[in-house]
C-alpha cells in the first residue's frame, strides 16, 4: 500500500552530533591529503610508462575523496580506502603506502573509542518512579510540558558511569519514552510484538519486529513530533498501536531493552565504520515503504 503525503517528509534533519561531525571532517581531510599521495604517485607511474597502475591509484583516490565528501557515511568509502592502500603496499611498498596503513588504523582505533561501552543486560534493574538522571532534567520537562507524565525509571551501569532511563507516558497511552541526560527514545506497540521506536541517535542493530525512526540529534521535543508524524505515515497501513499499561510500562521497557542489547551482541551492525546515523526518518519515501512492509510482514516463530 503506497504511504500518502504527510508532513515528515519536509521534516528538516537534524545535525549530525558533534562528535560524528569531527571524525567525518577528519576523514574528509585525510581523503584529500589520499588524493593528493595518489596524484603525485600516478604521474610518477604515468611517466614511467605504467599507465595502467597509474590510472588504477588515481582511481581509487578520486573514489576515496567522492565518497568522503558526497557521503561520508557509505560503506564503499571503506572499501575504496581498503584498496587503495592494498595498491600502495602491494604495488609502492614505500613509507606513504604505510602511512596509509597506520592512518587507516588511526580511524579504526577511533571508531573502537566512540562506541558505546557494553551493557550487561542483567544490570537493568527499576529504581524510584520519580528518578531522572542528573542533566536530564530539562529534556524530561519537555515531555512533561507536552502532557507525558512520568510512570518510572530504570538504571544499568556502563565502564564509564551509571546510567538512569526515566519512563514517560503519552496522555493518549500509545507511546512510551525512556529519557536519559543524552539519549531518547520513544516506543508504541502493535500487534504480532511488532515495535515502532524513535532515536535520536541511530541504533546499530534492531531486531525485526522493530521499525526504526532515527532523528538523530533530534530533543525530546521534537522526537515526540517525528513519532506522531511516524504513526501518521504507519496509518494507512491500518497499523494502531496498542494501549500502554502504565502500571507495567517499566518492566516491559526493561524487557524491549533487553531484547535490543542481547540481538545487537548476536547480530552486529553491518559496514566496516558507524557514526551512528542510524537508517534515518520514517517518511513518505521508497525505502521507508520497503521498510514497513518488511515490518509488517514480520511474524514472530515463538508466539
């Protein structure tokens, strides 16, 4: 069933974090400083007379630079650098094509560094109804400004520091929201346990029964907005999100957490490099249709 028109598809994206814009410009720089090392190296093949290695560098550096540039986030941008610094060291065994090596290296140690540390999924533990995280509170006065009213809070514990989700639900009790000091989802639920979530930082990994609609960077605020417009494009798909229990909303919410934490260790993310942006918002677009019907026709074998 084709998606009819609706107002997410002007809906403006949000910046890409701080962090992820960094590294994007890191490797755009490092892109360009690569092209340069391949012009300089296919003119001095090209005026030896080996024309065809000298075409093949320049080629996968003009590839290299395109893909940082136009799109910093595809995959063949991993895999234009893979070959070319495969070239370099098999073809100019020299002290540029192992700088290569080690800038590459440079990167991924710094895509080890950005992840997220591991969650232990039996550390979700419930705590005080009324906990909110230190710094968080403004963004869960958003939602409560907005009518949400806060029904509990859950924590876990990270390497780095002790983490408290407060669970907000919408006055309409179809549409839950787990709120930390950085990051913010919010669910509805419909049938056969198939899940509508919205990020504003993109999930690595998701089991099938969910339906993304990343909005990275996006506030509370407007995370609520990009969801209402999410379950507007779901409409014509007669997809209704079932009633939220506000009595038994936290530990289902633990539960969908635990069921996300334990698929993402079993089923990595795809792609040799992630800035997190996630598969993007839940619009009137061809990919987003092929996405819900996927999700649609998703059936749970253990029900």
């Amino acid at each position: 069933m084709p998606i009819n028109p609706v107002m997410a598809s002007s809906y403006r994206y949000p910046p890409v974090p701080k962090s992820a814009r960094r590294i994007i410009w890191l490797g755009r720089a490092i892109s360009a400083i690569g092209l340069g090392i391949g012009v300089y190296v296919g003119s001095q093949l090209a005026s030896q007379g080996q024309t065809s290695r000298a075409f093949l560098i320049l080629s996968l550096a003009a590839v290299y630079v395109l893909t940082t540039w136009v799109n910093a986030l595809s995959p063949l941008l991993w895999v234009s650098v893979g070959g070319m610094v495969l070239i370099f060291v098999v073809l100019e065994p020299n002290v540029i094509s192992f700088t290569l090596v080690l800038a590459v290296a440079v990167l991924f140690w710094m895509r080890g560094k950005g992840q997220s540390s591991p969650i232990d999924p039996t550390d979700l533990r419930p705590v005080a109804s009324a906990t909110v995280m230190p710094g968080a509170e403004r963004f869960v006065t958003q939602l409560t400004d907005l009518g949400w009213r806060q029904a509990g809070a859950y924590a876990f514990d990270s390497k780095r520091t002790s983490i408290t989700a407060s669970v907000l639900v919408h006055p309409d009790l179809d549409r839950y929201a787990d709120i930390t000091d950085m990051v913010f989802g919010i669910e509805s639920r419909f049938a056969g346990s198939r899940i509508l979530i919205s990020l504003n930082s993109g999930r690595g990994s998701l089991p099938p029964n969910y339906l993304a609609n990343d909005v990275i960077g996006a506030s509370p605020a407007e995370l609520a907005d990009a969801h209402q417009r999410a379950l507007d494009v779901l409409a014509p798909y007669r997809a209704t999100p079932l009633p939220i229990n506000e009595k038994t909303i936290v530990s289902e919410a633990l539960a969908s957490e635990v069921e996300t934490i334990q698929w993402s260790e079993q089923n990595p993310p795809g792609g040799l490099f992630n800035f997190g942006r996630g598969v993007g918002p839940l619009d009137d677009s061809p990919d987003a249709a092929k996405r819900i019907e996927a999700w649609l026709a998703f059936e749970r074998v253990d029900q």
